[in-house]
C-alpha cells in the first residue's frame, strides 16, 4: 500500500509506515526484519506513532470545542424532539443556520449518536455544539 505524504500531520514517514504495516497484520518482528533494526526499536516507534495520533485527535477535538461556543447539554431522559428544536435555538440566538433541515438533523443526531438512544430518548450525556458556519457538531 502506497503511503499518503506525512507533510504537514503529526507523523514521520516512518511511523507511519510501521502503523500501516501493523494494520494489514504484520507482527512488530516482521517489521523488525524488514527495516533492519529491532523489535524494541519497532514497538517504540508505534507507541510514539499512537501517542502522534492521540494528540491530533485531541488537538481536533479541542479545535472544534473553540468553534463551537455554544453547547447544547443533552441529558439521559431527554427526548430527541427536544433537542433539535434547542440546537435550532442557538443557530438562532447566535444568528446561525443550522447546515441541516429538521428531518436531516434529526438523522444526523440519531445516526451519529445511535448508542446514545432507547427509542427517541437518550440514554446517556452528550454535548451538541452549532459551528459559526451551521456545522453540528457532538462532543462526548
């Protein structure tokens, strides 16, 4: 599998590398052979690489978390009706359309945040925040 160019993410060629190769199946030793160096150099390598991609994951989350200033606190119990008309609310407070209409919010919700319900209501917390271009977004 060709490699897309590292420029620019928080990866080196050669972490990236090793996390392709660890993801079509291949053991940290055969990795280890076909670099030429060792197995512990390998398993350090794929810690730093996953350590790399949690920090991009939180440095996006934390991106859209300034994004979105107004958050729409979602609470066991609460029914999905709800929750779309206050989502619609903030657009409307922040003077934002909302990127959605209400049968495809209601989707967007249901769909991205499926393991969150029991029926129409949710079974568990979430934040739902409106970008300053009617993007919605979901912080769990």
């Amino acid at each position: 599998m060709e490699l897309p160019d590292t420029d620019g993410t928080f990866l080196t060629e050669r972490q990236a590398r090793v996390l392709s190769m660890r993801h079509e199946g291949m053991t940290q030793r055969e990795i280890a052979d076909d670099f030429g160096t060792t197995t512990a150099n390998v398993s350090m390598i794929e810690s730093t690489a996953e350590e790399n991609v949690k920090k991009a994951r939180r440095t996006v989350e934390l991106a859209k978390r300034i994004r979105t200033p107004d958050r729409v606190q979602v609470s066991t119990g609460d029914h999905i009706d709800e929750v779309v008309e206050t989502v619609y609310d903030v657009g409307d407070v922040r003077g934002v359309s909302i990127g959605y209409s209400r049968p495809e919010l209601y989707t967007h919700i249901y769909t991205t945040l499926s393991d969150l319900f029991d029926g129409e209501r949710f079974n568990g917390s979430v934040e739902i925040g409106v970008t300053d271009d009617g993007e919605v977004e979901f912080y769990r």
